[in-house]
C-alpha cells in the first residue's frame, strides 16, 4: 500500500497491456473478439485519460483490473466457447460443470456476477467524490448504476447481434439457446453489485464513527418547496 496511487495505476496499466496483448493472439474469432473489446478499449481509455482530474483508491483500481482482465479471457475465447471445464479436468481429472451441476458454459454468468461485484466499489468512489453522496445514497446509487447499465449493455448486445446478424451476431450474444440469458445476466450483476455494497455497508457501520448520523441526513427532505410545475412557475416569475 505504500506505492504511491499513479505509480500503481502504471503498474496495473502495463500489466494489462500485457495481458491485453497475450490474449490477442489469434483469438477464437477475431470480429467477435474486436466486438468484446470495444467498450473495454473505451473504458480503458476513460481511466487513464482523467486519472489526473480523479485519481481512485488502490482498491478501486485493483478492482477494475481484475475485471477488465477477466473479460479479455472471454474475449479471446468467445465467452461462449472459454475452456474452464477443459482446464479444471486437466488439473483434477473430473468435470466442474458435473461438480457444480452445470448444463452449459456458464463463464459469461461469473463474468456478469464479477461486474456488479468488482466494479460497484468504484462506481461508489466516484459518486461519494465527485456527486458528494452520502448515508443510504452512497449504497444505492452504485447498485442502481450497476443494474441500469447492466440493462444497457444487454441491448447493446441486442442490437449488435441484429446488425451484424448470422454467426458473428450469435457468438457475440451467446445466450446458448437459453432464452431467458438476458434476465439471468442482468439478475447476476445487480446480485454482484448487491453483495459488494452489502460488505461495504458492513464495514463502514462497524468502524465509521458518524455512520447513523450520516445516514439519518441523507435520508432527510432537504427542499421543502415541492418542484414540478410548482417549480417552473417559481422560475417564470423569478425571470420576469
């Protein structure tokens, strides 16, 4: 912990690149592989590009990375078509999926989970930062973010899949023949994001000091003038 925050955000970033640039290497589909890496190219970008105006915790960015580096895995293999199975029988000669009662190849559901798991906590560090949320709102927001954007990405995959159509729209969207992938994947996430604001609130009530005041306040009408067309008749008069 004691490297300093920019210096660990550099080590993060080159081992990515790393990471990035490995699995690159003659993906299982190279369109379905340029699709995956879109919004991560994005992403990374945003990070980097305003880590000077908003520098995250080491947590925050250990985080990110983890995920980022998971979703590069089923990138490279479509996530569809990732080998976990393969790797686990090879290390105990017997299958996970049987193990753990699985049907189908289920990598893009941990994945799913991992996103409201691993990146709520930032999501969080950003709204107390920078909207200055505090009490219940610090925990709701991320977890309403999470599932918003959640639902989002799952009409991207929508749309993508009816643009671009035949193998490549279906390998993109890799419901698997389960009709219902979109709700379990959405359900996951916001159950990952759920789960990581349920240990923050755990931790931050047992050792932060004003944790029932705060959350007291934050729950308090601060505007007691009603707003809708009550306020847009105060701003007509007010402008006259």
């Amino acid at each position: 912990m004691g490297i300093p925050h920019r210096k660990y955000l550099l080590i993060l970033s080159l081992l990515f690149a790393v990471w990035w640039a490995l699995l690159a290497i003659r993906p299982w589909d190279r369109h379905t592989w340029l699709l995956e890496n879109a919004l991560a190219v994005a992403a990374a970008a945003l990070i980097i590009g305003y880590h000077r105006k908003l520098l995250l915790s080491r947590i925050s960015y250990t985080l990110i990375f983890v995920f980022m580096c998971l979703h590069q895995v089923g990138a490279h293999f479509s996530y569809a078509e990732v080998p976990y199975d393969a790797w686990f029988q090879s290390l105990t000669g017997r299958s996970f999926n049987q193990l753990v009662g699985w049907e189908r190849n289920n990598f893009d559901r941990v994945v799913h989970f991992s996103y409201g798991l691993l990146l709520a906590y930032p999501v969080r560090e950003v709204f107390l930062r920078v909207a200055d949320v505090r009490g219940f709102w610090g925990y709701f927001l991320p977890l309403d973010l999470t599932m918003s954007t959640s639902m989002l990405f799952e009409l991207i995959e929508w749309g993508a899949a009816e643009l671009f159509g035949g193998d490549l729209g279906q390998a993109y969207l890799g419901t698997q023949g389960d009709i219902w992938d979109a709700h379990k994947d959405m359900a996951l996430a916001s159950l990952g994001a759920l789960v990581a604001m349920l240990v923050t609130y755990a931790l931050n009530r047992r050792y932060q000091r004003d944790f029932n005041r705060e959350w007291a306040e934050s729950l308090r009408v601060k505007g007691k003038r009603p707003l809708g067309e009550d306020a847009l008749a105060r701003l007509m008069r007010d402008s006259k």
